[in-house]
C-alpha cells in the first residue's frame, strides 16, 4: 500500500463549488491585491520621504545627490515623490552619495534615541555590548562599584551650531576675543589636520568619509584643554554619536535667523556651492531647516539673529555666556587666579 492508499477517497455525494464560493473567493483575492498595492504604494511614500529628508539633513540639493551618486536628477524627484519603483542597487547608490547606512533609507524611523544607540552599540567594545544585550534582556548585572563615564559640561566650553549663513563663524570671533578665548572653527581644523579643502575631501571620500574625519577631529577638541569657543558645521547634526559627543562636551547655543537672510548672506560671501545658485535654493533651504530644527532646538540656548545688527547679537551672545556663569565660571577663576 502506498501513502496514497492512506488518505480517504472523496465521498461521492461530494457537491461542486457553488458559484457563490467562486465570486466570495475572487473578490477575497482582488481586496488582498489591492491592499498589497496600497502598501507598496505606503512604502514607496515613506521611503521618498526618508531620502528627502536625509538629503536636507546632509544639506545636499537634488542636483548635488543626482551627481554624487551618479542616478539623473528627474528619476531622485520621482523616487521623493513616492513614485520611483527603485532597485536595490539604485538606493545603494543613493544611500553612500548621502552618507547613510542603506537600512536608514529602507526600514521605518523607530523614533526617539534609536538611530544613535544603534550608532553607539556599533562602535562599542565586545564587553559594553554585552552588558547592554543583559541589560535589555533582563538579566542581572554584576554588583559592586563600575566606572561613571559621565561628562559635565564646563560653561567655558562654547559651542555655536545653526545652518550655514547664521553668523556663527562672525559672532564666534568677536565674542571669544572678548572672552579672551580662543575660537575655533571644526571644518579649518578638519582642513588643517588632513591637508584637504572641505570640498576636496567630499570629493575624495564621500558625505561618510567627511562625517568621520569630523568626529575625529571633534574628539581631539574635546580633549584640548581649556577654554573655546567652537564653530560647527550646520550639518553636524545629522550625525547622532557625533552631535551626542558636542551636546556632552559644550555649552551649546543654536544661532539662528530667517531663511531669506540665511540665503541673503551666504550669497553675499560669495559662496558659489551649487545651493547658492540652484533655481531651487531657497525651497530646499526651508526644507534643510525644516528637517534640522528639532534637533538644533536641542541647545542649552538659542539666539536669533534676524534683523539684528552684528554688535547686537554679539552683546547677547556674550551675556548669554556671562548670565550661565553667575555662580563663577572656571575661566573666571583662572582669570582670578592670574590677575592674584
């Protein structure tokens, strides 16, 4: 007897499909279609939102992405819009001209502190990654007494963040001079450490190559003794580790102003980037701002400078840093201390 044997035969009064079942079963598949169609289309959506809003992060314009990455400017448009049906290879290509890992662009944003533990845990230790994996399982840490990693911001480490075009770099010198601090700007001591222009090093080593070379650089500032006042790159913000490392190191003050004279100054320094010619500039500007102002808005203080004169917002920016040192300021001690 074979296994076929085995299984009963059909009862011969077994009734055909009634025609009913036959249309019951057909619009049963056409409503699964049609949802899967309506999901794909959801997730086309979201992934064009995505790419958008990871281009305005990086400050990149659509014909700056389209050359980067090599894919014509009209199909990023299509692919933005929710209506690019792209390969694999092609949102490869578009992720490293971004600087993003691809599952950025592909998975859902998780929301809240995800993208920089799962930036953290990357680069941890075997042993830091094990004590977290016990930690989210609900494991039992060893007891007993384990180093405090904690860093406390000194109110004599300044750092000034906001889009390009804000008045950082011009208000940074003014106000460090009065301080009697040095300032410092973190792309020229990029530049100065690697021997490269900001541009050059994008050309050379990509939106990642460049993010890496200004964590680096960001660390040796860190750990240069006394006080500074520190000049960022608008885009540093995108970098979660990175911007975590500013935000536990520096007294942070978001200095900011309206579109129009973000664009009017950048324009009257003569930067010819090609944001500052596209036709385009100024939706792609609100855009960037759009995308980068919650997480500018996580400074200890912010100032705006639209409309303001230069001494203006120097004067505030300077007793901003002297309002948070009312209880004494270390670099007051020192000065203290010298004049003593």
């Amino acid at each position: 007897m074979t296994a076929a044997d085995d299984l009963p035969a059909p009862p011969d009064d077994a009734s055909p499909v009634s025609p009913e079942a036959t249309v019951v079963t057909d619009a049963t598949r056409a409503g699964r279609a049609a949802a899967r169609e309506d999901a794909d289309e959801a997730f086309l959506v979201e992934l064009g939102q995505r790419v958008r809003r990871m281009r305005a992060l990086r400050g990149m314009s659509r014909k700056v992405l389209a050359k980067v990455s090599g894919i014509s400017e009209r199909y990023i448009a299509q692919l933005e819009g929710g209506q690019g049906n792209v390969s694999i290879m092609l949102l490869r290509r578009v992720a490293e001209a971004i600087g993003a890992p691809l599952e950025d662009l592909v998975v859902a944003d998780e929301g809240g502190d995800w993208r920089l533990v799962r930036d953290l845990l990357r680069g941890a230790s075997p042993a830091v990654v094990a004590e977290v994996r016990s930690l989210l399982s609900g494991e039992k840490l060893p007891s007993g007494p384990r180093p405090v990693g904690e860093q406390h911001i000194a109110v004599d480490r300044v750092a000034l963040i906001g889009l390009r075009g804000a008045g950082k770099s011009t208000l940074g010198r003014i106000v460090a001079e009065q301080l009697g601090w040095p300032f410092v700007e973190l792309n020229k001591e990029i530049e100065a450490e690697h021997g490269f222009s900001i541009n050059e090093i994008l050309n050379l080593y990509g939106q990642d190559g460049y993010r890496r070379l200004e964590r680096v650089t960001l660390q040796r500032l860190i750990e240069q003794p006394g006080p500074m006042l520190l000049a960022t790159g608008g885009g540093i913000v995108g970098e979660p580790v990175t911007f975590e490392l500013l935000l536990a190191s520096f007294f942070t003050v978001w200095v900011r102003t309206s579109p129009a004279e973000h664009m009017s100054r950048v324009r009257q320094q003569g930067d010819l980037r090609p944001m500052a010619n596209d036709k385009a500039a100024m939706a792609e500007l609100i855009t960037i701002l759009s995308s980068r102002e919650p997480l500018y808005a996580r400074a200890r203080v912010q100032i705006d400078t639209s409309g303001v004169s230069v001494e203006a917002s120097a004067a505030r920016l300077h007793g901003l840093v002297q309002s948070y040192c009312v209880n004494g300021c270390p670099w007051q001690s020192r000065n203290r201390g010298a004049k003593g």
